[in-house]
C-alpha cells in the first residue's frame, strides 16, 4: 500500500465515524474543548475547525490534547504553510475548499490526510489521477446539490465525497442518500447563539439528531 493509499484510508476511517462531521467556527479559545464535549457526546467526533479564526490553531491544539474521542481536523486550508501548521497543531486531518499544485505538493508529504476541494468534473478527475478518491464538494448547495453528486456517480464511480456549503438539517439526508457521500460538512451543529452562550446540552442534542441520520436517509 502507498503512502497516498495508507493516507485515503485512514480520512476514510475518520469520515465514516458519523453521517455528518460539523464545521466550526472558534472565535474563543475557552469554548473550543466544552464544545468538542459536547459534540463527541452527541455521536459526531471527527470535527472541522475552520482557519478563519487566530484562535483556530489553539483551538485545534486543545481539542487533540484534552478531548478523549474527537478527531479534530482543520478547514480552510489554503497554503502549504497553514497545512503544516495544521500538523504541527495536531489536527488528525485536514480539509481545502478548492487546491492548488502547491497544496497538493505539500500534501504529498504531510503526514496529516487532505480533504481537497472540487466544484468540478475536470477538478474531480484531476484529483484521482493524484490519487484522491476522497474530496469535499463545494459549495455543494450552490453548485447543483445532490442532483449534481448524482450525475456524477456514473462518469466518475471511483470518486466519493464530503459535500459542504448548504448542506442543513433539513437536505442533508437527500445528499447521505446518495452512493458517492460518505458524510457531509455541516455548520447547523454548533449554532454561534449557542457556541457564545455555553449551551452545550443544545449542541450536544443537535449532533445527536444528526448522527442518527444515516439510518434515516430515504
């Protein structure tokens, strides 16, 4: 098995722990490890911080640390530099929106797997040939939905994905129905009303929800 097979597979382990890996946004350091908690106890433990925040990287070194079960990984990796960041931070993976050749150079060699983006057809063909089955849709919403992953599933099998960007309580079981999506990404789970006021038992309940989602995908 390569180094790129070995990488595809263990994202692939953490993708498949829950139907929906929500996406974060810390902006306080404090909230990062009761929120992650709570996440982990409602049954979504693979999370993705967002780089979006100077308490992004902090964030994710806490979460690695402290929170028995979580697989922190980081989003909004743009640069080879903030995906070393990542790794050194301790994030168990990381996700892109889109890529670029150095990105991907820099991937090749980091020991944390990349999640790339792709919108489309051309740019999903360009990953396998790199050898990532693995990529993350987006913005999915905006880009065709699940009718878009669907017409997709019979040119391109070999490729699965992780939509994200519109995805919502209430269309994400139309997009978990589909043969290519592993998971989906998700904000819903960690509402900022909910983050700011500490109301972990809300966050909790609503990863539990989602959790339960794959079962109930028609």
């Amino acid at each position: 098995m390569t180094r790129q097979h070995t990488r595809q597979a263990n994202l692939e382990s953490i993708l498949k722990l829950a139907p929906v890996v929500p996406v974060v946004v810390i902006r306080e350091l404090a909230h990062a490890v009761p929120l992650a908690r709570a996440l982990v106890a409602g049954g979504t433990p693979a999370i993705e911080v967002t780089l979006r925040t100077p308490a992004a990287l902090d964030a994710i070194r806490a979460i690695a640390a402290e929170v028995e079960g979580a697989q922190v990984g980081a989003g909004t990796v743009l640069t080879p530099r903030s995906l070393e960041a990542a790794a050194s931070a301790g994030a168990h993976f990381a996700v892109s929106p889109g890529v670029t050749p150095a990105l991907l150079d820099a991937a090749a060699y980091s020991r944390v797997p990349l999640l790339p983006g792709a919108a489309t057809a051309s740019e999903v063909m360009a990953l396998l040939e790199r050898g990532y089955e693995l990529q993350k849709c987006f913005p999915a919403a905006a880009i065709g939905g699940a009718a878009l992953l669907r017409s997709w599933a019979g040119p391109l099998p070999d490729a699965r994905f992780c939509p994200t960007g519109g995805i919502t309580a209430t269309n994400a079981r139309d997009y978990l129905a589909l043969p290519n999506v592993v998971c989906v990404g998700g904000s819903w789970l960690a509402p900022q009303e909910a983050v700011e006021a500490g109301d972990w038992k809300t966050i909790e309940s609503l990863a539990r929800t989602a959790s339960a989602m794959r079962q109930q995908a028609p």
